[in-house]
C-alpha cells in the first residue's frame, strides 16, 4: 500500500468514527424512534469501518506473506550472500549503536 494510500485509509477511518461518534451523541440526547435510527446508523458507520480494516489487514497479510516467501527463495538460493548481507546489516547496526554513546 502506498504512503498516500495509507494516509486515505486512516482519515476514512477517522472521518468514519467521528460520524459515529457525533451519531452516538445525538442518539444519547434523543428519544424513541429517533434514538433507534441513529444508534443503527452509527453501528452501521463502525461495521463499515471494521471491514475497511479487515480489507486492509488481509491484504498486508497476503503481501507480507509473498514478501516471506520470496525471501525464503532467495536465502535457499544464496546462502552465502544471505549470510553477507546479514553480517553487513549487523554491523552496520554496530556502528550506529557504537556511534550514540
């Protein structure tokens, strides 16, 4: 998902919440059917925004699982250069670490 995707998803959620929330308000200062209507409609607003997120969190899942596996082919494929960027990672990691004291 792309950084400007990412930022959409979230102010849809927020802007999805805030409705509900401004639902739920109005519910809890009316009565009767009128109560009824907006509670259901905030609930509706949240279970909207639930799938939004599930939606999203299966398809970081499935990404993240192609992501594993092609690395997985690659490490079978290239264990010593596996294992070189590895070691390079790691000090590299060292220094930054060192650098701060």
């Amino acid at each position: 998902m792309s950084a400007a995707g990412k930022e959409k998803l979230i102010t849809d959620v927020k802007v999805v919440l805030n409705d509900a929330e401004d639902l739920l308000r109005q519910a809890a200062a009316s009565t009767g059917d009128r109560a009824v209507e907006l509670r259901e409609r905030a609930l509706g607003s949240l279970k909207r925004a639930k799938e939004t997120l599930y939606d999203v969190q299966d398809s970081v899942y499935e990404r993240s699982k192609v992501a594993a596996r092609a690395t997985d082919d690659f490490v079978h494929e290239n264990p010593w250069r596996a294992i070189g960027v590895a070691a390079a990672i790691g000090f590299l990691a060292g220094l930054l670490v060192n650098s701060r004291r």
